[in-house]
C-alpha cells in the first residue's frame, strides 16, 4: 500500500511543510504518491515530482480547485484514499482545517499534529499544550493524519518522479473565495526560519516592537514571532503568533524578548535548538527554558545585541 | 435562525496538567474544569447574533458526563436559550474522540435543523481541532475555520479566517459549520442574575444510543509520557558574553 501526502502548495510552488510531511510518509513506509490540488499548478507538480523519495505525483487541475476551498478538495481526496494506507498533510492552518473534513467523509479517526511515527498504525502526538505526549494506534483501514513539519526534517531533492494527471472531482459549489490577504514580507517564513525574534507584552508597542526587534532580525537574518499578549495588545499582526493555538516553531536560535513565557507560549517553542530569554523579571518562567538569560531593561539590551551582532 | 453551539469542558487553562505515574493519561482529579475557551468565543458570538436579532434562538450542546451540565449552565448563564447533555456515562467509561462526537451533532443538527453551528476552532486538553470541520464533513455544510470576523447577508456567511501569512475571506452558503479563533471577540463574563437566570432555561438530556450514534474510541492510547525536560540554562552577565556564547559554544550566529 502507499502513503499519498496532500502537497500545500499556491499551484506556482510547494509550501516548504510539504517536504517535512514526505519525511514522515518515508518513516511509515511505502510508496510515496503526491496529490497536487490546484489550478494552473504545473509549476507546484513539478517541484512535488522532484522531491527525494516520491514515486508519482497525481496533478488535478480546475479552476474550482483554484482556491483549494476544503470542501472540493475533501471531496477529490475521498475518492482518491481508499487505494491508500495513509493520508498525510502538513500541520498547518491550511492542513488542519482539510484534513478532519476528509476523515470525516472516510468515516475514520483523524490523527493531528504528530511528532513521531512508532510504526504504521502508531504515532506520538503532543495534547495539553505540549505537557504530555500520547502515543495512539489507529484501527482505522486509512489513517488520516496531520504531520508537525518541526519534528521531521525536510525530504531533500533529487527525486525524478512521474507526473499523472487526474480528474479533479466534483465542484460542490459550498464556498468561494472571497479575498486572500497575504502581507508580503522580505524575511523568512516563521515556521521554517533558522532565527526567530519573538516580542512579548514587555516590549511595549508596535512602535517599539519595529525600533527594537525589526533592525536585529535585519541583522540575523530572522523572522519575527509575538507571544499571544504581545499579539492581543495588537503590536503585530495574529499570524506572529508563536504558541499552542498559533504557529509550533524549532529554529535553531529563539530569541524571546520580553516575554514572560506562559505554559501556552512555551509549548510553540520549547523545541527550538538553542533558546535566549531576555526580561528584566529574573523570576520570569521563560528563563525556565532558556538556554542563555539576559536579565535587564530590555530597551537598552536589544540596541546593544542589534548593534554587535 | 437557530445556532447550535457545542461546548466542551476541559481542565481550565490555567491548570498546568501532571502525567500519570502509570501512563495511563493525565490526572484530572481534582482539578478546576472550565469550559473550552475557544467554546466561550463561540457562545459570545452566537449570543451576539441573537441579540443583534439575526438569530432567534441558540442551543448549546455538551457531549459527555453529567457534569457536562455545569458547562452548559455557564453557556446558558452567557445568554445560549437552552441546552442539550448527551450523557455518555463517566468519563472513565468511554473516551470521546472527536469523530464520535461529530457524529453526535450531526445527529442534533438533523434533529434540530440550525442554520449554523459555531464551534470552537480546537479543545485545550487533546489539541486536535477536529469537530468542527468533522460535523460540516459529515453534514455536506461547508465550513470557515479559525475564524476571525464574520457577517450573516442573505443566506450566506462571509467568514475572515486566520492563515498562514495572512487572512482570507470566504463566501460560505448556509447551513454551515464555523469554528472560532481568538481574535472573534471577547467573551463576556457571565453576571450573577444571569447565572441565576440560567439555572432555570431548559436542559434536555439525551443518550448516544437514543441518536443512533456509536461513541467506540477509534484510536487506543498506549501511554501518556512526560515531553523530554528542558532545564534552565545559564545566565549570562551582559550583551557581549551572550554573542561569545552564541558563536563559540552554541555555535547558533
């Protein structure tokens, strides 16, 4: 039997989290199969087709797929599973919002955001913000699952895989796309950057969000992040998010700045590699995780850290 | 117009949970339970619909144990009009998982006929932010996820969702299934005649078996295990000692 993993794509390219799904299909075993949903998605295809390790990348293409609205694409992928073992997507908010509906519609369990696969039918996954890990075996004839793309590393390139074109289902004409409004941004996505800079409530403002912690992610080369308060303060917008209802990040290096480090926080970034924790509260349960402590004014501290980098 | 909202009572947000010694689960004896704080964004909005008066009535839905009645009072206290306890047995007896209990709505969906339900986007104790999208699967109702703003016109819902990146707009045609994220509203907090008030709106109980639905958990458990730790590391004493650390011993710049 083969794994086919539902590719996040804008039909021109791959999401990056597609890669770290192809890993984790790898760890289940079988062949690998790629469903590319989209219009005018070549482009996407032929990247999917590309990855290391994928046997066939199945293309539908519509313009009722354009949107890839959950509905038609729960739809096309109901029809495609039962000659699957798995299904597999990234984690994401694209990920998480299709893949419950197509579990739905194959009457099995869906399995969200794992981060370990034991072996076919078992998996870890983390509940309670991230303050347990349940490992869970499905009886289920398909596993449905959604892939943390943080706890699998990225299916390299080099693969040469065959292009099939497919039908594209039905157009069940249940919801259109209204607008997208994507804020175009020159610095690394959060979920797959190396360095991240996160600001908390302590950092003030939106104002002093952009003087202080916009020049050292210039300097690093990182992406920005916020903690929820710092996001419901509205210094930044909600996609900067990092915590158990936004975005789950491992870079290399977090840098939280201002942030005192609620349970909800921590469990979006307490995989990172290496953590710096910089607060003027020495009693801040961020420093509970952090690698390096910086205790002091964070307004004199951030210049000095952006200037010497 | 009638919403459906369904709550679920979780161990309250701020309770920080402890592993079980034998694996089994976390323990939650003992603990503060609230209703899911993204189910309370939920209620807020239903209850503001009908207030504004584009929905006439709201029902709110708790699957589980008997003391799923106190969520759905605190529903009711927030102004939901009545409520609906499947009573699966204790807690202990049955584990819900969300398939089950998105098949239980469907079958208040079918029975109750709503233009909407609104869910919250995920439950804070199993993280799986799977119902919602499960019941509109299930229904053939379209669904907007993670929902920031929206708007009832003309038998259509335009939903403002939270993306990756950014926001999108959808045209979703009624009935629908929309869930909730936190930047929906704020919820307010029940006052003390409205808790009073509430323990007198009706709550009807029914069982799964009385809605055709079997509740049998899909996924076994094998164990719950504590994350690897993550212990404090060092302090360092000012700006230049934290780049020599980073570039010579994390080796991270």
């Amino acid at each position: 039997m083969a794994v086919l993993v539902i590719a996040e794509h804008d039909n021109a390219s791959l999401k990056a989290a597609t890669l770290n799904a192809v890993s984790a299909a790898a760890r289940i075993g079988g062949d690998i199969h790629v469903l590319v949903a989209g219009s005018a998605c070549a482009a996407a295809a032929e990247a999917a087709a590309r990855i290391a390790g994928v046997a066939r990348v199945l293309r539908a293409d519509a313009p009722h797929l354009a949107a890839q609205t959950a509905e038609n694409v729960a739809e096309l992928a109901r029809g495609l599973a039962e000659g699957y073992s798995h299904v597999l997507a990234p984690a994401t908010s694209a990920g998480k919002n299709l893949l419950p509906r197509v579990a739905a519609l194959l009457d099995v369990a869906q399995i969200s955001d794992i981060v370990a696969v034991e072996d076919a039918d078992t998996f870890v996954r983390p509940i309670y913000a991230g303050n347990a890990l349940a490992t869970v075996r499905s009886v289920d004839p398909v596993k449905v699952v959604t892939v943390r793309s943080t706890a699998f590393p990225a299916a390299p390139d080099g693969g040469a895989a065959t292009i099939e074109a497919i039908a594209a289902g039905a157009d069940l004409g249940l919801a259109a796309l209204v607008r997208r409004e994507i804020v175009p941004s020159a610095r690394p996505e959060l979920g797959a950057a190396k360095i991240i800079v996160s600001g908390g409530r302590g950092v003030g403002s939106g104002e002093n969000f952009r003087a202080l912690l916009e020049p050292l992610a210039d300097k690093l080369g990182a992406a920005l992040g916020a903690s929820r308060a710092a996001v419901d303060a509205g210094y930044v917008p909600n996609d900067y998010q990092v915590g158990q209802t936004g975005k789950i990040v491992a870079p290399e290096l977090y840098i939280a700045v201002g942030i005192s480090g609620a349970i909800q926080h921590l469990a979006g970034m307490k995989d990172s590699k290496v953590i710096v924790a910089i607060n003027s509260d020495p009693d801040a349960p961020i420093f509970q995780v952090a690698d390096y402590a910086l205790v002091g004014d964070l307004f004199a501290l951030v210049p000095e850290l952006s200037e010497a980098v | 117009m009638k919403i459906l909202v369904p709550v679920k009572r979780v161990v309250d947000y701020h309770v920080s949970v402890r592993v079980k010694a034998d694996g089994s689960g976390v323990d939650v004896s003992n603990v503060k339970m609230s209703m899911n704080p993204f189910d309370e964004i939920a209620v807020e909005q239903a209850v503001r619909l009908r207030e504004a008066g584009v929905a006439t009535e709201v029902v709110a839905v708790s699957c589980g144990a008997a003391a799923c009645q106190e969520t759905l009072r605190a529903a009711m206290a927030m102004g939901a009009d009545r409520g609906i306890l499947v009573d699966c047995g204790e807690a202990d007896a049955v584990e819900l998982q969300p398939l089950a209990v998105a098949k239980l709505l469907k079958a208040l969906c079918e029975r109750e006929q709503p233009a909407l339900a609104i869910c919250g986007k995920q439950a804070i104790d199993d993280d799986a932010s799977q119902t919602g999208q499960m019941l509109a699967g299930l229904m053939g109702w379209p669904q907007a996820t993670f929902a920031s703003r929206m708007a009832l016109e003309g038998g259509q819902a335009m939903v403002t969702r939270e993306i990756d990146g950014g926001l999108e707009t959808l045209a979703i045609r009624l009935p629908a299934v929309i869930t909730s994220d936190l930047r929906l509203n704020d919820p307010r907090y029940a006052t003390l005649p409205n808790i009073m008030k509430a323990k007198k709106k009706p709550l009807d109980t029914v069982r799964p078996a009385d809605l055709g639905v079997d509740v049998a958990p899909r996924l076994t458990t094998l164990r719950v295990a504590e994350p690897p730790g993550r212990s404090a590391g060092v302090r360092v004493a000012d700006v230049a000692q934290l780049i020599d650390k980073l570039k010579n011993e994390a080796k991270v710049i």
